[in-house]
C-alpha cells in the first residue's frame, strides 16, 4: 500500500497568505469532503493503484446514492478530528470510536462496527496479567485516539501507569515496532491488531482494556442537517439490507482463519522457497493480467510451492491441476512448475471471466477461487441456493453461508450438480486471501515489460537483464 497525499485547498490558501473560505454544504457544492487516514482498515491503494477500504467503499457509496462526487482528505490521524473542527470535511470517516469526550464536540452517525480496545504484546516476552504489570515498561499509543482516554481513566486505579503519545506514527506502525521490539507494548483496537498479526506472528493480546466501543463517521457539531439525515437513513439502510455486513466481510471475513503457526510457516517458505518461482508467476502475470501474488497466494495453498506435489486423487504439480484440467489447458508434464503456474492462471482467468458480469470485485475473484476448488458448476449450484434462501448470490460473504450446505443431502438433492464438499472450498478460498493479503505486504508489484514475450519464462527473464 502506498500513502496516498492529499494537498487540501485549505493548505493553498493559507500559502497564499489568505484565510480558507467556509465549506460550502455538500449538497449546494455537489462534493462530498471526506477525511480519512491511510491505513488497511480505512482508505489505501490496491495492486492496481485503485483507492480501497471500509471507509472509502462506504463514503464513496454514501455519495454514488446522494448524487455527490467526493473529494478526499487524507491526513495522520491525530489530525483527523482537528480537520473536521476546522471545517475542512463534511464528514470524518477514519475508523473513530465513540467516546463521551467526543460526544461533546462532534455528532455521530450509526455505528457500524464494534470493536475491542486491546493490550498488545510480543511473545518473545512474558505475557502481562494486568495493567500493574504494564508500570515502568515502554508503553506507545497514537496521540488524539481513544486510547489515551482509557489510559487516563486506568490510570485512576494504577498510578504508576505511564505512556507516549505517538504523533508520528499509525497504530500498524507502532505494532510493526513492537513485533521488532523496539516497544514493550501497544494499546489498539482489536480489528487492526488481528490483521496485524497476519504479518507479524509474534504479536498476542494480553487484555481487554476498557469496554467494547464502536465506530461512527464524524460530522461537526453544527452540521447540515440534511446531510446528517442522510447518513443516518444510509446506515440505517445498508445494516438492514445486509450491505454493512457484506462490506466487513470483504475485509475482514478471512482474517480468522489462520494460526500464528500457520503464518510463520507462511513466512518462512516466502523468504526461502518464493523467490526460486517469483519470475514464474510475474510472467504469468504477463500472460493473464493477473497479480502475480494472487497466483503465488493460490500455489501455497495449493502445493506450499512444491511443484512435485500430489495427493492420493492423482492431482499434482505446483497448482495442484487434475488430468482433465491439465489436458484442457494444454499441459503435458504437470510436474514442470512453468506449465503448472501458466495453466492453472490462465484456468483461474477463464473461471473468473466465465462468471456474470454483474459480479463486483472482489467478490468475483474470490467466487473463482472457490469453483478452482470445487468446481463452476458446484459454485452455480451455490448461487441457485442464495436465491433460495434470499440472500445474495453475486456476493462472496452470501456464498461462503451456501456453499457447505452442499454437502447437506437436504440441499444438494434440490440442485443440478450434486453433493460438493463447498465448506472445504469456503476455507481454501479464505486461506488465499490471507496469504494474498501478507504477499501485498511484504512482495513488490511487478510491472510487466512493455512487450510481453509469448515464449518460454527464460527468454522474459533475460530480457529484463
């Protein structure tokens, strides 16, 4: 993910020597001013450049249906709120917690997540009991945050408790030291530090501190009331049509299904075995247009990048590919990792392109990593079931509830294809999107030379010499 840097007119202004103007209500300006922080659980750039998160995808939602384009102010987030009191930003969606202290300055729309204020620790140390054990130890929070009020309110009953307030750094920055050990500990709130330790293995929560909180956009105290009816009818409408729920899956459903065994593992093998295959799934990447650590993401969970896998049903190779499937695609040694790599992206490519257009992404990624698995027509199957049921059936989060009632003779005798072991196809879909998610982290993209070669990965290779 890169920053993404936003110079607000404000700053324009203000070099110029003259005082910013009020901002014009969005509803009279036709723009919608957002601000956010960049970060994995508010607003960043995927692999193709394109702005991503819960907050953009909501924001950007909430303005499609007012008619409002938006314009975007990304600042550190000790300066989200100061943004907001300054009257630069209609609205603050930068993932805040409701607080009694912000109550008194700033109106809150519908809350749409519930998280948990946690004590974080590196597993290299002992694990503290309570926030006594915490005194004298290098305790960081990020300056402005919720944190910092329950810190002062633990504070009455611990008195020796002391910490920093961070302006500089991000909560993901601070546990980024910690898991190097550069910190003792961080207080964070529970969804940003169980993505965290996708990355970082080492990193476990020792405790609760405080009460579940939830998280709210931001509006100043006085503003429109029109747009603050709005946001609230907009919550109110996306919690009860299954959209919210839908959204926090895309970005968060996945996170839980992996051990941090599971991850050191994963880690381990990217350092050592990834970097022997990386130039076969860049020129895949070339072939297919596909992100080449989605491909390598697939072939972990696939093979572990072992491209003399097989398992006792005779599927073999570095993707795991049947008889048929390799006949299909052309394949004639499934044991040769570049046939592999090649056949089984260019066989994810035709299943993803194959699915209804109306299927949004990354929904339908992840829909032909399932039918990988199990199969396009069981994964139809799947959507047929959705109907049914009346939930969505152009939706992952609604297929990954379908999809294991196809092992349920209730279900799979009421649809074309049969029994399927879809839960299965459930877990290995969700297991690549974790490893897809630490390969973004820590690999770089690749950018395709200008002419792709349409011959073998050696005569690429060389060409980039």
């Amino acid at each position: 993910m890169r920053v993404l840097a936003v110079l607000g007119l404000s700053v324009l202004l203000a070099a110029c020597g003259r005082a910013p103007e009020p901002l014009a209500p969005a509803r009279q300006s036709g723009e919608l001013v957002v601000v956010t922080r960049n970060g994995p659980t508010t607003y960043y750039e995927d692999a193709e450049g394109n702005p991503r998160g819960l907050e953009h995808d909501l924001a950007q939602m909430f303005a499609d249906e007012l008619g409002l384009r938006v314009r975007w102010i990304v600042v550190p987030f000790p300066h989200v709120l100061d943004t907001l009191t300054a009257h630069k930003a209609h609205v603050a969606a930068a993932g805040l917690t409701i607080t009694e202290e912000r109550r008194r300055r700033f109106l809150f729309g519908p809350a749409y997540q519930t998280v948990r204020e946690q004590l974080v620790y590196n597993t290299d140390n002992p694990r503290p009991r309570n926030l006594s054990d915490v005194v004298g130890k290098r305790l960081q929070v990020v300056a402005g945050s919720s944190y910092v009020e329950t810190l002062r309110r633990a504070q009455q009953k611990v008195p020796g408790l002391t910490w920093q307030e961070i302006h500089d750094h991000d909560s993901e920055e601070l546990l980024e030291r910690l898991a190097n050990g550069e910190i003792d500990y961080v207080v964070v709130d529970s969804h940003i530090v169980r993505l965290a330790q996708l990355y970082y293995p080492k990193l476990a929560v020792a405790f609760d501190v405080g009460e579940p909180e939830e998280l709210a956009w931001a509006l100043p105290r006085d503003a429109d009331a029109w747009l603050y009816r709005k946001a609230v009818e907009f919550f109110t409408r996306i919690k009860r049509d299954g959209t919210l729920n839908r959204l926090l899956d895309r970005y968060y459903g996945h996170i839980e299904r992996l051990e941090p065994a599971d991850v050191i593992g994963f880690l381990e093998k990217m350092n050592r075995v990834l970097p022997r295959y990386r130039p076969l799934f860049q020129r895949a990447q070339e072939l297919t247009g596909l992100d080449w650590r989605l491909l390598a993401a697939l072939a972990y969970q696939e093979s572990q990048w072992d491209p003399l896998a097989t398992s006792p049903t005779n599927v073999r190779g570095m993707m795991m590919l049947t008889e048929n499937t390799a006949d299909h695609m052309g394949v004639t040694d499934r044991l040769d990792p570049w046939q592999s790599i090649r056949a089984g992206a260019q066989y994810l490519l035709q299943i993803r392109d194959a699915l209804p257009e109306r299927i949004p992404e990354p929904d339908r990624t992840w829909m032909a990593l399932a039918a990988y698995n199990v199969g396009v027509g069981h994964l139809e199957d799947a959507r047929v079931l959705a109907q049914r049921l009346k939930l969505n059936p152009d939706a992952w989060a609604d297929l990954k509830k379908t999809l294991p009632l196809l092992a349920r003779s209730t279900y799979f005798t009421t649809v074309k294809h049969g029994y399927a072991r879809g839960g299965e196809a459930v877990i290995l879909t969700e297991n690549i999107r974790t490893y897809y998610d630490i390969l973004l982290k820590f690999q770089p993209a690749y950018k395709p030379p200008l002419s792709p070669f349409a011959g073998d990965p050696g005569k690429a290779r060389l060409s980039r010499r």
